[in-house]
C-alpha cells in the first residue's frame, strides 16, 4: 500500500488505524501474543519519537475506554529503538517483544541481528515506511535489505504500507517499497 497526501494529511493515522483495529480485537479476544506484529520505520529519529507518543496516548485512551466499558484489553505494547535507546531498554523489549516497534532504517537492520529480535519478528504481520521518497538514495537500497530480510524472516508476507507527502514517480516509489 502507498499512501501519498499533502502534510497534515493523516497518512499515518491512517497507516496505524487499521493495525491499531486489529490489535484491539486480539486483545479484547485475549489473543494478543508474545510476538511484534508491526514495524513502523522512519528515517528521521525525530519522527520516530512523535509516533511513539502518537501511539501512546490513543492506546491509553482505547484501554480507558474499555475499561470504562467494562471490557477486559490486553496491554498492547509500543517500542521505541533507534540510537539512543539504553541497553536497559533493548534488554527490557528483547524479554518482552512491543506488539508494535517504532525504529530507523539504521536501528532496525541492528536488530535484526540479534536472536530475541528474530524470533519476536518471525511472524510480522504489517512493515510502515514513512517517509519513504526520503530513502530513496544510498541509505534507501540499506533499508530495501532490510525490508527484505523481514520478509524472509517471516512465516507470512508482511503487509507494506510507504507513507509520502512528495512521491515522483509514483510507479517507481512502488516498486521500491514492495522490492521489485
């Protein structure tokens, strides 16, 4: 899937919106596993940040919500990994996979080379590439690797959703985005 719309235009809402959903009914069901089912990739680690609390408060509000309602919601988890994530916390998320990790191009590949990471990985259900015309140079073809080691590493093919405010050609973005 790729999404291009002027800035401000809800993009990633939109991304998160039905993972979110989805996310949501496993945990009401209290099927939610020990697993990460989506990878979020930003190339600018300030965005990685602003999602990261962008996901945070309307979970909290969901899990308000259902408890307001009565309903039992399993916790679902966010994780934050670029450069300056402490070892503490890598730690902490290696024993605990987030059912969502938000992380850089370069954060990533890092991760998949670790063996915690790569079992939490092994069933990745949805890859968002935000700014995704941003990787379209040298450090885009490091990401393309990437992308295609989480579809290796996966027993499915995940779901990839590029996300652009300026996307030209779009044919071209496409194919780079799904590693044709």
């Amino acid at each position: 899937i790729l999404v291009s719309a002027p800035t401000g235009g809800t993009k990633t809402l939109s991304a998160f919106l039905g993972i979110i959903n989805y996310l949501v009914g496993l945990g009401v069901k209290n099927e939610l596993e020990e697993k990460t089912y989506a990878v979020y990739v930003s190339p600018l680690k300030a965005l990685s940040n602003d999602i990261y609390v962008n996901l945070v408060t309307p979970l909290s509000e969901i899990k308000q919500l259902a408890e307001k309602k009565g309903v039992n919601l399993q916790e679902i988890r966010i994780g934050l990994r670029t450069g300056d994530t402490t070892a503490n916390e890598r730690v902490k998320m290696a024993k605990k996979a987030p059912h969502i990790y938000v992380t850089t191009p370069e954060s990533l590949a890092i991760l998949l080379t670790t063996p915690s990471a790569i079992n939490n990985l092994g069933a990745l259900e949805f890859i968002i590439v935000d700014e995704i015309h941003a990787m379209m140079n040298k450090r885009g073809v490091y990401l393309s690797l990437t992308l295609e080691r989480l579809s290796e590493m996966s027993i499915i093919d995940p779901v990839r959703i590029g996300l652009s405010a300026t996307i030209h050609p779009l044919e071209e973005v496409a194919h780079f985005l799904v590693g044709l």
